[in-house]
C-alpha cells in the first residue's frame, strides 16, 4: 500500500448532513468539551479556541468588549450541532438560540440571548462581537441579524470604513454561509480588495478570506492572480497600523502561502511563510486572552508551513512544523490531526499511529477521521483484522465519507 490514504472529505449536501447526525447521535463518542452547547464552563481538556469563545461571552456579558484581542479563527460552522449530535442530544441541535434545552443552557447562555434579543441596546462594537459570537456558535442567521446583514441572497454585504479586521471578516463568513451561492460571495469579495473606498485593513482581510477560497475552486483564474497582486500591494501600504490589527498581514500572508501550494508553487509558499514567521518573531503577549488568540494564530500558521513543506516534498519538515502544535493545543483534535497526517506522509507509522489515538479522547465527530487514519495505518501494517474494525468504527460514527466506505469495500 501506498503511504498516504485517500483523502477524508465529508460531503456537505443537507441529506450527507442529516445521515451524518443520525449516525453521531447514536454512536455514544461525546464530545468532552461542553463550551459550545450552552457555553458551560470550559473543561481542563478544552481546545483554545472553545476557551476563547467562552471569554468573548463572559466579556459581551459584562458589556466589556474593548478588552478583547482580535480573535482571527472563526471555528467550523456545524461545531455546536455535532457537539449535541454525539452527546445524543437531538434536541439541541436547532437553529434558535432561545430553543436550546433548559438543562443545557447556562446563565452565560441566557445572559448572552437576553442581549442579543435587545440589540438595539448594544454599541456597534457589542453587535459586532455579539454578531461574531453568535458565528462561532454556529447561529449564522442570528449573526446576520446582528451583523446588519439584511439581504444575504445579495451576497457579500457593504462594510462600515471604521470596521475592524475581525469583524469584517464575520461578516463575509457569514454571507459565504448562509449565500446559496457561495462562489458568489468569494468572488465579490475579491473584487472589493481593489476598492479604494475601503480601509487597507479592510482589502486585506478580504484577500486574506477569499484568495485560499478561490484558488481551491480554480487555481489558475485571472482574477485569482489580480487579487495577489493587490494583495501584495497592499501589504506594501502597512507601515502606521495599529499593532493589535498585525494579525491581518501575518493571515495574507499565510492565504497566499496557500494559495501558492494549490497553483502548485510550493517555493513561492516558503517565501510568505517565512515573512509570516518574521512578522510573528516579535509579538509578545500580554495576558491570557492575548496569548489565546496568538496560540489560535500560531496553529494556523504552523499548518501552513505543513502543507507548504509537503507540497515540495519535505515531509521530514512538514513533521518539524506540525510537531509544536500539540504542544500548543493538546486538546484540540485537528493539530493531532495535522500532526498525525505529517507522520503518515513521512512513512513514520508508530508515530502516526500515536498521534491519531490522541484524538480519540477527546470524542465527537474528529473520532471518525481518527479512526478511518487508524484503519489505514493498520492495513499499512499488515493487520487487516485491525484495519477492519477501525474503518467499521468510522463508518458507525458517520457513513458519508467516500474514502471510508472504499476501504470497507476492499475487505468484502
């Protein structure tokens, strides 16, 4: 067998998504971190970015948004929904805030819905991070609402000039979620990167949200190469920026690196990456909550220089990279992941093994990627009785993923 697996992509269509919770609500692997289903306190073995959603409620609660760094990644749409899903909680998995079962919901929780229904009482600011709040909940449509989205089937939706980075970015997340064409909304935003009416901040975290979109849908388009361009440009215009707001250049930066590793340019992604990490040596965080958001910061860029190192055939450096982010997040299960994956691809299967196993803990849907790796490595091995049961295992825990059910196939 050859080294790497196929790989593991869940389809997204509503009816995959409905198989896939049906499946998660009866395959009793819980998720053990209980912050986004009714942001209970976060546990000793809760990700960052869980421990950072929770504060960003606590500060909205206490009316005290001034005080929170820029919190740059936007955790997956359908956490909230899976997290109920493997808790065997179908009840929990709508789409209103005020409908989350009693017993899930905390004080926190009700807190931040009583808020959110008197919006008209929050400063822009407050609507802005309660708008993103609600986005990292997995509410899209209340985050749209606070947002001041009025119309998502018009697409990428006009942004305030004083905006900040982050919150522009909820906003085209937001409109990229809930579009029923999301290539619309990617392509809208590209084109605002050349408008002169928006912030230099603002152009740029649109490059930094479209550009790895559009070169995953089509790396080759002209209007793909025009927004590097621009980019690149633009990153020239950033002399004066307020350091809080730096994060915006390090994410372009990472968004071309990758961008530059599906147009197949894997030196011209060294070089973003390295200026990334130049730009990163001299951030010094002061207190928890900046140190959270660098740590989510850090990951990302850790990851980048993954892929960066694979797609050029380091997989020993891909290894070297991946190996801090466990360390940074030992509960996080996509740096296992990404870590694991990195062993795989440089044949150091003992390792890799390890690695996915640390995932299994943790619980949730991450346990069928998990599984589905175990199995490969096993039939890597030679252990077909193994490989057997761990993609039987994965396929119990969602049955949509192509990859899974190829495999099992293999063993009729």
């Amino acid at each position: 067998m050859r080294h790497l697996p196929p790989p593991y992509e869940p389809p997204q269509s509503s009816g995959d998504l409905t198989r896939r919770l049906e499946s998660l609500l009866a395959a009793d692997v819980p998720t053990v971190c209980p912050v986004y289903v009714g942001l209970a306190l976060p546990v000793p073995c809760s990700p960052k970015h869980a421990i950072a959603t929770h504060a960003i409620a606590e500060h909205l609660a206490r009316r005290d948004v001034e005080a929170l760094p820029a919190f740059s990644k936007i955790p997956p749409r359908r956490l909230r929904v899976l997290t109920a899903a493997s808790w065997g909680r179908a009840d929990a998995v709508g789409t209103e805030v005020d409908h989350l079962p009693p017993d899930l919901a905390t004080g926190l929780w009700w807190r931040i819905s009583e808020l959110c229904r008197n919006s008209e009482e929050l400063t822009p600011l407050e609507r802005d991070t309660a708008g993103t709040l609600m986005l990292r909940l997995g509410y899209p449509e209340q985050a749209a609402r606070l947002l001041g989205i009025t119309d998502v089937r018009a697409g990428m939706p006009a942004l305030p000039r004083d905006v900040r980075p982050e919150h522009a970015l909820a906003r085209v997340t937001v409109s990229l979620q809930l579009h029923p064409r999301p290539a619309l909304v990617v392509t809208q935003a590209l084109r605002a990167v050349a408008d002169p009416r928006l912030s230099v901040l603002t152009r740029l975290t649109l490059a930094g949200f479209a550009i790895p979109l559009e070169a995953g849908r089509e790396a080759g388009s002209g209007a793909l190469y025009e927004t590097v361009r621009l980019a690149e440009q633009a990153l020239t215009r950033l002399i004066d920026v307020d350091p809080a707001h730096r994060w915006v250049e390090r994410q372009v930066l990472q968004s071309l690196a990758d961008a530059a590793v599906l147009r197949g340019e894997p030196e011209a992604a060294s070089a973003y990456l390295d200026r990334a990490a130049m730009g990163a040596m001299g951030m010094r965080p002061h207190g928890g909550l900046q140190r959270l958001a660098w740590d989510e910061e850090l990951l990302a860029l850790l990851a980048s220089q993954g892929r960066a190192c694979r797609s050029k055939d380091d997989v020993e450096g891909a290894v070297a990279a991946t190996s801090r982010m466990p360390g940074i997040a030992p509960y996080d299960a996509h740096a296992w992941a990404a870590h694991g994956y990195a062993l795989l691809a440089a044949g150091r299967l003992e390792e890799s093994l390890h690695a996915y196993e640390e995932m299994l803990p943790l619980g949730g849907h991450p346990v069928a990627a998990a599984a589905f790796h175990l199995g490969w490595i096993h039939e890597s091995r030679g252990d077909r009785r193994r490989a057997q049961d761990a993609y039987a295992y994965s396929h119990s825990i969602d049955p949509t993923v192509p990859a899974v059910k190829e495999r099992l196939s293999s063993f009729c």
